[in-house]
C-alpha cells in the first residue's frame, strides 16, 4: 500500500519544493513529476509531489490524519 500526504507549496527553487504538512512540519519535496505553485497543495509520496489536488481535499485529508494518528497517540507535528 501506498501513501500519500497532502502539503502546501511555500516555494519552488527549480524541481524543488519546501512545502508545509501543518503545525510546523516543513520538509524538502521534488516537482519535478508536476507543475506546482507556490500555495497549491500537492501530494507527497516519497519526496515526490505526485498531484497537485485542491485547498479542500487536502484540509480535509489532513485533518483525517491528524484523527487516525491522535488515537494512535501521535500526530503530524
């Protein structure tokens, strides 16, 4: 199984991305496989963006991770 988590694009140096999954949490991705905007959200798989998907689908997904790792005793931050 695979899987993919949803972040913010803060900015683009060439085919890289820092982007944002929340409450801190700023990782370097490559975009090379898209063409991503600085504040569109993209899916991470691997420190790839596979897809850029919408502001909605990707808070909404994002908070659903937070529910599943919060009874687990984690979280994304």
């Amino acid at each position: 199984m695979c899987l993919a988590i949803p972040a913010r694009v803060i900015s683009v140096e060439g085919s890289t991305a820092k982007v944002d999954f929340g409450h801190g949490v700023i990782r370097e991705a490559s975009v090379i496989l898209v063409d991503a905007k600085v504040g569109e959200y993209v899916l991470i798989h691997a420190g790839y963006a596979i897809q850029v998907i919408d502001k909605k689908a990707a808070e909404e997904t994002l908070e659903l991770w937070n529910e599943i790792l919060k009874q687990s005793g984690g979280s994304l931050s």
